[in-house]
C-alpha cells in the first residue's frame, strides 16, 4: 500500500496540473496560441536551464554511466525498427503509418519525464543521460518515418538529413545538458546571484510546460481512431515494460535509472 500511495502521488498531480490547462482552456482563460507559444518558452529556455541547473551542481564524471546511455540508445533504435516492421506487416492504412510509427516509439523525455523525475527525487536524476541516449536518435528517426510515410509517397533526400543534424546540435535542450556537464567538469563556481536566476528559470518548467500540454489536448481527436490508439497505449504502457525493464533490471540498473528508463519506454509521445 505504501508504494501504490507513493505512486499515486509521484503522478497524479502531473495529470491535475495537464487538467487545470485543460478546463481553463475550454474557459477561454488561455489559448491555442498562448500553449504554442508556452510550450516554445518551456522547450528553449526553461527545460534547458532546468537541466543545466541539475548538471552543474553535481558530480557529473561519478554520474556518468555509459552502459546506461548505450542501453538507452540500443533499446530505442530496437523499438523504433520492431514498431516499424510491425506496421507495414499489420498496417493496412498507409496514412496512418508515418503518425503510428511517431506515436509507438517516440517519448516526451523532457517535459513529461521531468516531472516525474522531480516529483520523485527533486532533481532531474539520470534523465539528462537518458536523453542523450534517446532524444538524438527520436529526431533522425522522426524524420526518416514521416518522410517515407508522407501522403503521396514521401522521400528521404539529404537535405533532410543535414537539416535534422544541425537542428540535434542546436536543439536546446541538448545544449542546456552538455553546457551543465561542461561546467560541472571544470568544477565552475556558481554566483548566488546567478543560482537564484537560473533556478527561478528552471522552476517554471514543469507547471507550465503542464499546462501547456494540457491545453493542447483535443480528446475528439485523439478518440476518433480508437484502434491503433488503444495498440500504441498498451505497446508504450505495458508491451515495451514488459520486454526492457526486466532486461534493465539483469543489467543491474536501479532507482533513478529504472525511472529515466520508464520514461523512456512509456510516457506520451512529444507534442
């Protein structure tokens, strides 16, 4: 009983924070634009400064596990090649390949799985090594699906490739990570004045990314294909836990590695 009411208090304020975007939403509080231009705000500056915050604070070379960023890239590669073969074998609708792919493989590692994390360990944990395993190879392979899948009949050129590079080493919250691993390495003093900035920042977040997502939520939508919503859902919240976590387990992973790994496998595709 204690681990369920550990559980239920680990996430159900995340869905609560989701719904109050939701229902002031419908009220007409905020907007489609004010959740574009939040969820903007999240990606590029708070998220980013969140991480580094974490990074730069801790011991990152003791932190830094590379079986754990090699599992990390191995398992998605693997989920993204099994779902990929799946779907042209069972698949009869080529439209809704390129979004099925996207949805069954692809994890919202950041805004979602930060939230988790903190509200278990106040602190973004092995997240940001989860995400240098995981989110680098979601774009390269985003971009390969929706390419191939395109209405019409869709085509991979290198212009494609080059530009979805150049957006992987821009993409800020990779640079946030990298930044907070450079500083945390050069043993970089922190300046009260520029800690409260930059926590103040990253404190932001979590609630507004929320929300965010919360007011981007369109139910009619999402419920108008039920079939492979209801097969994407089990493959993320029970097919893939089933096959990688017990696997992560014999590899000796735990705490806060298992959390970056259960997000990674099954938390809602990025928006």
């Amino acid at each position: 009983m204690d681990s369920f009411l550990y559980s239920i208090n680990a996430t159900v304020p995340i869905f609560l924070v989701m719904i109050v975007g939701w229902v002031i939403k419908q009220l007409g509080v905020i907007d489609d634009h004010f959740a574009n231009v939040a969820n903007k705000y999240v990606f590029k500056v708070a998220l980013p400064v969140l991480l580094f915050r974490d990074l730069a604070a801790a011991d990152f070379k003791s932190q830094f596990d590379v079986k754990f960023v090699l599992y990390c890239m191995i398992v998605t590669t693997i989920m993204f090649s099994g779902i990929w073969i799946c779907t042209e074998i069972f698949m009869k609708d080529d439209t809704q390949k390129g979004a099925f792919v996207q949805a069954s493989f692809r994890s919202s590692a950041a805004i979602l799985g930060m939230a988790f994390i903190q509200n278990m360990y106040q602190s973004t944990g092995m997240a940001p090594l989860m995400i240098i395993g995981s989110v680098p190879l979601y774009n390269v392979m985003a971009v390969i699906t929706l390419s191939l899948f395109a209405p019409g009949g869709g085509k991979l050129d290198t212009t494609k490739l080059i530009r979805t590079l150049k957006g992987i080493a821009t993409n800020p919250i990779i640079l946030g990570i990298l930044t907070g691993m450079v500083w945390s390495l050069l043993h970089l003093p922190m300046p009260t004045i520029l800690n409260t900035a930059v926590d103040n920042l990253g404190k932001t977040a979590t609630p507004l990314g929320l929300m965010a997502m919360g007011g981007a939520l369109k139910f009619g939508k999402a419920f108008a294909r039920p079939k492979p919503l209801i097969a994407c859902s089990f493959l993320k919240l029970v097919g893939y836990e089933a096959v990688f976590l017990p696997l992560a387990v014999l590899l000796g992973f735990s705490h806060d590695m298992l959390v970056a790994i259960i997000i990674m496998l099954g938390s809602a595709t990025t928006v």
